[in-house]
C-alpha cells in the first residue's frame, strides 16, 4: 500500500502488477488530488489518507486494472448515504469525474 501525490512510474506500475496482480485497489482523495494504490482493504487506503490530512468527504473507493486500463469507481467505502451514496458505485457525476481525473492523473503512465 503506497500514498501518491505525484505520477507513478512504470517501475512503480510493474511493482504493483507482481504484487497484486492486474487489478488494483485504489482509495481516491477528490479534492488533495492524491491516492494510496493498493493493500487488502479501501479502508486501510482510507486510514493512511486520513494520516495525510484528507477529509472522509472527500475519499472515495475503486480500482484500475492496468492490463486493460479500465478504471472503476466500486467500493464498500462508496456507501455514504448522509452525502446521497447509497451504492457501491460512486453515484455522483461530479465526484466520479474528479475520481477518474485523480486516477487517469497519478496512473497517466499507463496511456502514455
């Protein structure tokens, strides 16, 4: 599990492929613009974003297989219903287009 602020590197990208495999669990701060990449759990992402002074608003789940480049926007962490997310999806437009934008940013490696 790693906390990025910056692009990743295709030495970093290769590392999480022999560790995780094609998919990867991501935990997304919309508004810091920054990422952990990785781990078991969207809530141990969630933990370090938090050590990183991230508001829990602003932290949303999903995952990125670098195979295919699909980004996705599922996770348990998803489900906030005081803020209108009641699914595992991130529902609002707006909130999933930053949750891509920080991911296609921080993994742009990957489309390069």
């Amino acid at each position: 599990m790693d906390f990025f602020d910056r692009p990743v590197t295709w030495g970093e990208i290769d590392n999480f492929r022999k560790i995780y495999g094609d998919y990867l669990k991501l935990t997304v701060d919309i508004e810091k613009k920054c990422l952990v990449a990785g781990g078991e759990l969207h809530a141990d992402g969630e933990k370090l974003l938090f050590e990183n002074g991230s508001r829990q608003d602003n932290i949303w789940g999903g995952g990125i297989n670098l195979k295919d480049k699909l980004i996705d926007a599922t996770a348990v962490l998803n489900i906030r219903p005081r803020l209108g997310n009641d699914n595992l999806e991130i529902l609002d437009p707006e909130r999933r287009k930053k949750f891509i934008e920080v991911v296609r940013e921080i993994f742009q490696e990957l489309w390069n």
